[in-house]
C-alpha cells in the first residue's frame, strides 16, 4: 500500500510494538487508547486477550503498530500454551518491545522474573517499561517502584509512568516511540486502525459481553465462533455461536427465560453498530463442545493456535 506522504520533509518512522506483561495489567486498554478506537475487547477477566491484535496509529510523522498479546502465565491446557507461545513470538518480531506491570499492585515474583527474563539480552530491540494505573497509587510510592524497575533492567531505554484509563502520560509514551522506530514508509493504509477482519470483531465483541456477564470459571471455557456474516446495503445479518465446555455452564450462559443471552446480543450488538458504522442483525444460540479449550484442532479452528 501506498506510504504516507511525508509533508513536512521530515523522516518517518514506522516499525511494530509487542505490548508485553501479565494478564489484566492494561495492555489491550492502552492499545485502545493509543489508536483511538476499540479493536480489542477489555474487561477485569484473567486472559480476555487470547490472539494476536493489531491496532495501527498513524499520522504525518509516523506509523506505529501495535501488537496486543495475550498476558504471559503458567497454565497447563493447550490454549494456555498457545497464548504464551504468542506473545513470545510477537516479542521477537517487534521493533520495539512495551513491558507493562500495573503499578497499583506489589511486584510479585511473576512479574520480577518476567522482567528478568526480557532484561537478559537475548532480545535485542529496545525496551520500554510501563507502569500502568499510576491514578490508583499515591505520589511518593511511584519513585521508589521506578527505581526498583531500573535495577531489574538497567539496560531498558525508558521507564513511563501513565495511566491507559484515563490517557495520562500516554502522549509522553508515543513520543518515545516515535525515537525508536525505524524510518521506512508505512506499511498499512493510513486509514486502517486494525488487520482484524469484521467477522474476527463480532466474534471478540460477542465474547467481551460474555465475559462481562458470566461468573469467574465460565467465562475461560467459552468462546465465539461466527457461521454467518452478510452484508446488506444498510444492515449486517451474524449468526454466532457461543461455545461452552460443560453442559451445566449452557443454562448459566442462557438465563431465566433467556434474559442473559439476550442482554449479551443487545449490547454486542450496540457496539458492533457503532464501530461498523451500520445497522447489525445479531443472531445468538449456545452450544456445548466440552474440552474445545484443550482441542489442538478446535483451536486452530478457531484461530486460537500457537501462531494466531
């Protein structure tokens, strides 16, 4: 595609940046906030992020694309080790590597070794810490924090201090990478903000009001697979299926009467609309595929292999 024209005479950057960290620390809000639109969903569940996402900014200056990945942690289901291998492999291929922890918390010892295990050398492109949610700490606990962070990666080009929420410090974030970005044209239209496909939307728009909706076990063993999308002048018909990996969790999914599935359809739907820009038709039903999450098959199916 063709590169964004470069008005002012000045180099532009362009190059990738892998969001890295432990599940829930604010990588796909941030991501979010940095482009100015919602391509990957968000909410307080461990592993909502499951693939790969692109978000793409781009302006007169610069093409930054980000790379959403799903929080690095142990667990022993294929799916759990696909999402892992994801991120690694989304580290490698970045241009610049964002390592975020949320700073309302104590750094656990996950977080420390995770650090460690970037600060180790074997990635060569340069490192910028993120401590995410400093709206939720006080002032005099974030230099001490900051400076615990410098000695588990003194090698590290910046330390950013910001909050994803409410878009404090995050200009301060994209000037940063703007330094380290390699200069080369764009690679993606200047009006593209993501590679998902409408189809990959609706499903993740779907399975954020699941997540949002269900109770702590349910929402890891469920997942959206989409067996209809047409296309109308005015209107977009998606019939979805929303799978699930124990018969008893079917009733939960559905509700009294179907009230729950209803209020999930409603308000993905609202969003559909407005990030399609049309009028959508979302029809939903519930299956049961037991141990999908641990299917090598089903998962690749579903894009959720190691290389998705």
């Amino acid at each position: 595609m063709a590169a964004t024209e470069n008005i002012n005479e000045t180099p532009f950057h362009c190059g990738t940046v892998a969001l890295l960290g432990r599940p829930n620390v604010g990588k796909s809000t941030l991501m979010n906030r940095l482009i100015g639109a919602k391509v990957a969903i968000v909410t307080p569940k461990p592993q909502t992020t499951r693939h790969r996402i692109l978000g793409i900014f781009t302006d007169e200056q610069r093409q930054m694309i980000f790379v959403d990945t799903p929080g690095i942690h142990k667990g022993g289901m294929q799916l759990n080790k696909n999402m892992v291998r994801v991120a690694y492999a989304a580290a490698e291929e970045a241009d610049v590597l964002v390592i975020m922890q949320d700073a309302s918390r104590p750094m656990d010892p996950a977080t420390r070794t995770l650090i460690e295990q970037f600060a180790d050398g074997r990635l060569s492109q340069p490192r910028i810490h993120v401590l995410n949610k400093v709206d939720c700490i006080a002032k005099d606990q974030l230099l001490p924090r900051l400076m615990m962070l410098q000695r588990l990666d003194p090698g590290a080009v910046a330390y950013v201090p910001l909050s994803a929420k409410k878009g404090t410090q995050t200009e301060a974030l994209m000037r940063e990478l703007t330094k380290h970005l390699p200069e080369q044209p764009a690679m993606y239209d200047p009006d593209w903000f993501t590679d998902q496909s409408q189809r990959q939307l609706a499903a993740e728009y779907v399975r954020e009001q699941v997540f949002l909706s269900m109770h702590q076990e349910i929402p890891f063993q469920t997942a959206v697979e989409i067996e209809r999308f047409e296309e109308h002048e005015d209107l977009i018909e998606i019939d979805a299926v929303i799978l699930v990996g124990s018969e008893r969790h079917k009733p939960m999914l559905i509700g009294k009467g179907g009230d729950r599935m209803k209020a999930v359809g409603t308000k993905a739907r609202l969003g559909l609309e407005q990030i399609l820009g049309c009028r959508v038709r979302l029809n939903l039903w519930a299956r049961v595929d037991e141990d999908w999450f641990d299917h090598p098959g089903k998962l690749m199916d579903l894009g959720l292999g190691s290389d998705s």
